[in-house]
C-alpha cells in the first residue's frame, strides 16, 4: 500500500503529518489494519511538497521525499504573489510526475500552500484525497482542496461551516505520541536545568516569531528572577537572538533555534508553564500534555484565525490572551509571576486545557485514509 502526504512549509503542518503516519504503522504492525493481499508487505510512504523546517524528521520515519515547486497566494498586496503564480503550474507538473511513478491508493494534504498542486494531481489521476484544516477558520488552500477531496477532517467545530456537512467531520489535531513520554529528569539533562525554579517554555513555533523573541529580551532579566526558561527562537533568528542577548543572558536561559521530537517532548514535561503563538498545532500539543499556556496571537494573521483559535481554547479556561499589541516587558513579567503565584490556579488550567484535547485524533484520521485506501 503507497499514501502520499502533503502540506505547506511550517512545521505545523508536517508534525500532524507525522502524528498520522506513526498511528498508521501502529495499526498495521499490530494487524489492526491488514493490507490488501497483492499490496506487499507494510506501508510505503512519500511526501510531496515544498522545503520545509524540521524536514529531517520524513527521514527518520522512512518517509521519502519530493520537492516541488510551490505558489504562496498572500492575502495582502505583495509583489511576492505575481511570481508565485508562475510556481502553481511547475508545481503541478512535478506532481503530476511524482505520483505517476508513486501512484498512492490515497493521498493525505494537511492544507497549506504547498499542498494545492499536490491535490489537483491526485484529483488528476482520480486518487482518493482527504484532507485536514487545524485551524477554526481555514486557510484558502484547503477552502479550494475541498471542492476535491473526498474526506474533510477538522480540529475546531468552528471550522465546519466553510466545508461540506456530508464528507466532514471533527477529528481534532494528531499530536505525536511521542510527546506524551518525556520526564522531568530527562529534561533537566538534556537542557542544563537546574530544577530550582519554575521552568517556563516559550515557542516561537517551526519559523520563529520576532515580536515574541524581542518581548523575551526586553524582559528577560526581570522573568529569569524567578524562571529557568527554554525559548525556542526559530532557525532564522537564532544569530539576531545571540547578538540581541550577547553576553547578559542569565545561566537559567537556554535558546534553541529549533526544537526537535526528543527536544520537544521533554521541554513540554518540564514545562510549569508554556508561552507560544496560537497556532493549531502548538495548541492541540499544549492541550494534550494539560499545560497551563498565555497565548500571544500573530497579529494579522490570516483572516485573524490565531486570535479565533486562542478564544476558542480560552474559552475552557485552560489559557491567557494576550494580545501583541498591548505588550510591554513589565505586562508580561507580571502576567507570568501572578500565574506563578497561583498553582492551585495553574493546575486548574492545566485539567481545563485537556478537556480540549482530542487524544484519538491521529487514530481516527489514520483509519480513515486505510479505508480510502482500500477504495
């Protein structure tokens, strides 16, 4: 049996991917799942799609890999948008090539840019395609995928009024279950922490974000007076960040560019506290391991479904908004200390932040694509 996997260029797109390719193994290996007879043994899998971060992570579980060329359709004036046009069409060729020679029995998009030419070849070529939207208001690939796929999953109830009633269906987010294993012990080798304060986790997602990175600098002192903190900046920021920092930052400050599955997994153990972008997928992972979280939406993110996913996960009572735009040093340190101050109060939003969870979301989307696959 062949699934092809698509997505944009972020890491919240692939590790949702990666979330679903491990439940499939899961299934098959335990005969959960038999594949079809003449379909020989195991699962082959590729992803096809533009350069993304944290790719290496494909190779590691066995996934091949094809790049192609993508087209960003931007929702603002940019004159980015008149070259990328010309990206649509390569791209879809490339497509259309790689999945001849591939020829899936399904194909998985989890939306974003670089999943449209994918689509349209898969669509081409009469292959099932399903696809899944993370956000509570989708993005314009998967609002244009849908018209062809034949399965829509989503993460936020919200979302399903923009798709068809008949193929769509609340799954949540796939988080991989890996991140469900680290400890505290582990965590404390692995990053240099002393275990004598309250260990505060702060993500600029896959790309990093430059506003949270700068806040984290303007009040880095004041923070590290009570916290060992573990700031994942973004691989393109990382030497901005060294320089910004230069040598006043305290020994309880650990900067990472990126953080990869092991990382990540026991940065979230360590965690007392988790401060990050509302994305879907930084969300649905801050939900699933109860962490207590202040989100900081992106602003003019696109048709502002940062601000919607945070006020729809907010709403339990398991996370803090704060908004970029009313940010100051003194605001976040003090948002953080009376949270601190509080851990009756962080527990609570810990078990509140759970009742978001969707822990059967990789296995429900994984079934779904076998029995696409069987089709």
């Amino acid at each position: 049996m062949r699934i092809a996997l698509t997505g944009g260029g972020t890491g919240g797109h692939l590790f949702p991917i990666l979330a679903v390719v491990q439940e499939i193994k899961k299934m098959v290996a335990e005969n959960i799942f038999q594949v079809p007879s003449g379909e020989g043994t195991g699962v082959k899998f590729m992803f096809i799609g533009p350069k993304t971060i944290g790719e290496e992570t494909l190779a590691n579980e066995g996934i091949d890999r094809k790049i192609i060329m993508a087209g960003k359709l931007r929702r603002y004036a940019s004159l980015q948008n008149i070259f990328d046009i010309f990206k649509i069409p390569g791209g879809l060729i490339q497509s259309l090539w790689h999945l001849f020679w591939f020829m899936p029995n399904v194909v998985f998009s989890k939306g974003g840019y670089g999943s449209v030419p994918v689509v349209l070849a898969a669509w081409i070529y009469h292959i099932p395609i399903i696809i899944h939207e993370s956000d509570s208001v989708p993005g314009l690939a998967n609002k244009f995928c849908a018209a062809f796929s034949w399965r829509v999953a989503i993460s936020f109830m919200e979302a399903a009024k923009y798709f068809p009633t008949k193929k769509t269906a609340l799954t949540g987010n796939p988080v991989r279950s890996s991140l469900f294993t680290g400890n505290k012990e582990a965590a404390k080798q692995l990053f240099g922490l002393s275990g004598q304060k309250n260990v505060l986790l702060i993500l600029g997602g896959s790309q990093g974000a430059q506003a949270i990175n700068d806040l984290v600098f303007t009040s880095l002192l004041l923070v590290a007076s009570r916290c060992e903190i573990i700031h994942q900046c973004g691989a393109n920021n990382i030497e901005l960040a060294k320089q910004m920092i230069g040598d006043k930052a305290p020994a309880d400050y650990h900067l990472l560019p990126f953080l990869d599955e092991e990382q990540m997994r026991q940065a979230l153990a360590a965690a007392d506290l988790v401060i990050a972008r509302a994305g879907a997928g930084t969300i649905a992972e801050i939900a699933a391991l109860g962490k207590p979280s202040i989100l900081i939406p992106l602003l003019n993110a696109a048709a502002d479904h940062q601000l919607k996913n945070a006020t729809e996960f907010a709403k339990l009572g398991g996370a803090v908004i704060m908004e970029e735009m009313n940010l100051t040093p003194h605001l976040f340190q003090n948002q953080i200390f009376s949270l601190l101050d509080n851990p009756d109060l962080m527990k609570k939003m810990g078990a509140n932040a759970k009742q978001f969870a969707h822990p059967d979301a990789a296995r429900l989307i994984a079934q779904e694509i076998l029995n696409l696959a069987k089709t």
